[in-house]
C-alpha cells in the first residue's frame, strides 16, 4: 500500500496499514537546536522522515512575516511583525481599523497572490504534476486564517467583534470580498485535479474559542459551508486545522462539511473527542506541545502516544496523528517522542 492509499484508507476508514504520523519542525527550531543534533534525529527515524538525505539536509525557510526586526505588509494591506526569526508574527497594523478605509479598498488578486506573498500558479501546476507522477497525494490549501482570522487583522479582534455584535453592513460586504478571494483559490486548486483540501484557521483559546457559538454560525460557519462546497462536490477530502480548544464549535465545522478535523488533544480532552468523534470522523490529532512533551518523562511521553492511539483510532482507520516540535523542548524528548509516533503508528499491524 502506497503512503496516498494508507492516507486515503484512514480517513474512509478503510483499514489502513498504519496511522499516518508527522513530525515537522518549526523554522525556529533550527537556530535554537545544533542541526547536527536534529539531522541525527531525522536520519535514526526513517518512518518519520523517509526522504532525508544527509548529503543533503533541509534547508532552514523563514516566510516573510517569520523575520525579526523586519516588518511586512501582506497583499492584504496588514503589517506583520515578529521577535523571532522563524516564529510567524501578529498583525500589528490594520489597513481597515477604521471603516473609512473601505471605500476604494483593494484585495490581492487571487491570480498573482495568496493574500501573503505572491503566487505562481504556472508553478504550483508543475509541482502537482510532479507529485501526482510520484503517485503521492495531491493536494491544496488555503491560507492559514482565510475568513475570521483575516478579519481579525483587516479590522482588529475587537472592532470586529463589535460589528458583528452591531450586524454592521460594511462587514458582510467585507466577507463577501474574502469569500470570493477564496472560493477564487479553491477554484483553481480543483482545477489542477487536487485530490485534499485544507482550510486552517485557529478559532480556539486556552478555554474556550475566539467567537461565540452564535457568532459563528451567523457569520463564519455559512462562509465556512460555501468555500468548502465545490470541493465537496468534486469529491475532494475536505481537511480543517484549528487551534486551541474549539469544543463548542467543533459539531458545526463537521456539520459544515469538513471530513478530517485536526485539532489539538489536551486542550480539548482526549475524552471529549473520543465521546464525540472517534469512529465517526476522522481526527488528525494535533499533540501537545504545553505540558507532557516539553515538561514530561520519557514514560509520560509514551504513555500519551499510546493512550491516544488506544483511544481514538481502530484497526478501520479514522486517526492521523501530528507533532510541531517548537524550540525549548528537549531534545531527549523529542528522541521518546519520535520513538513513540513510529512504535504506536504499527499499532494494528
């Protein structure tokens, strides 16, 4: 069984050979860690990494709001700031604070940008190809933060909570300009042949998320519905990133369409997402990087692997499982870790 049909398998529930697992590393990592120390990692878990070459390591690529001590305004118009190279930066300027820059307003072009940088889609058709040659997934995605999170840094957290709260009109001419930026994207991804379709966008705090329930299906969850339709249609998997604890969103993003939901496992409860999803939909669980990996024992460290694994997945399929390794986590951790992600991913073998 090729990686793409044991990708394909888990999320259709259809006895794959292994959980699929990754471990990728935050681009801070690699001033924070000796590489070497890091290339040593890579080059003792194949499973992990089955690509690494010694010969020729990856090397370090910081985006352009990942650059210390240089601001940089997106297509969007928002100014991105950062303290740490490697580590993305806040938006810290909002073209749209006030509604008076509205009139004349003008988004990225979906042809020529992702909203970010600029794009060349010329370039993603040959990687595809490339990919779909390779017998790999094919795949695509939309910016990380496409709807709310973009709304957030066009008008600022709170005044945009106060016009959702005031159903200010500006603000549904706001979104339907974002929609049309990302149903334009997910347009031509579909046009490529993409098999997967991603629509990362953090909607969780610490406790609780960002935007009431309420809020969310009056503005977010519609949008949500419309810019994951055409992929729904064309048979693509529909795969939704989010961070932080997202419990009381979570049934509206499955109900809006999304068939493989990554989220993080402490903070929402491996409990709570085994009640309410395993076996049902497939999870692609984001591991915790706050407490047991940082701060754990190598006996704690396995032990959440395997607990999770035990819990949430089943020789049918339904769980892929995730790790970002961010700096200060020590590398003997990381050693369990990756140890743990390759023991436990053959767990039904």
């Amino acid at each position: 069984m090729t990686k793409r049909e044991n990708i394909l398998k888990t999320v259709r529930f259809e006895t794959p050979d292994y959980i699929p697992m990754i471990f990728s590393f935050n681009p801070a990592c690699w001033n924070h860690y000796p590489k070497d120390a890091l290339f040593e990692l890579m080059s003792e878990h194949h499973f992990l990494f089955p690509d690494f070459d010694a010969n020729h390591p990856p090397v370090p690529y910081y985006g352009p709001q990942q650059r210390a001590g240089q601001p940089y305004t997106d297509g969007w118009g928002c100014v991105w700031k950062t303290t740490k190279d490697g580590i993305s930066g806040s938006v810290a300027e909002h073209p749209l604070e006030s509604w008076d820059a509205f009139d004349g307003y003008t988004p990225p072009d979906p042809a020529l940008s992702c909203g970010l940088e600029p794009r060349d889609w010329n370039q993603i058709a040959s990687n595809l190809q490339k990919v779909r040659s390779n017998g790999e997934l094919t795949s695509g995605s939309l910016n990380h933060g496409h709807t709310f999170l973009l709304m957030c840094d066009l008008r600022g957290y709170q005044n945009l909570l106060f016009d959702m709260i005031d159903q200010d009109p500006r603000l549904y001419k706001l979104l339907g300009v974002i929609e049309d930026f990302n149903l334009s994207v997910v347009t031509r991804f579909l046009e490529l042949g993409i098999e997967w379709m991603s629509y990362p966008e953090d909607l969780g705090m610490q406790i609780g998320p960002m935007i009431s329930p309420e809020l969310f299906r009056r503005f977010i969850k519609p949008s949500y519905q419309r810019i994951m339709e055409p992929a729904r249609k064309a048979g693509c998997i529909v795969h939704m990133h989010s961070d932080g604890d997202i419990r009381s969103l979570a049934a509206d993003l499955v109900d809006g369409g999304v068939q493989v939901l990554n989220l993080q496992d402490l903070v929402n409860g491996i409990d709570w997402i085994v009640e309410n999803f395993a076996g049902k939909v497939c999870i692609d669980l984001d591991i915790d990087r706050q407490t047991i990996t940082p701060n754990g024992t190598p006996q704690q460290i396995d032990a959440l692997i395997r607990e999770e694994v035990e819990n949430l997945s089943t020789k049918n399929g339904g769980l892929m499982m995730l790790y970002g390794l961010y700096p200060g986590v020590p590398l003997e951790n990381v050693k369990v870790l990756m140890d743990a992600m390759e023991r436990y991913a053959f767990y039904y073998a």
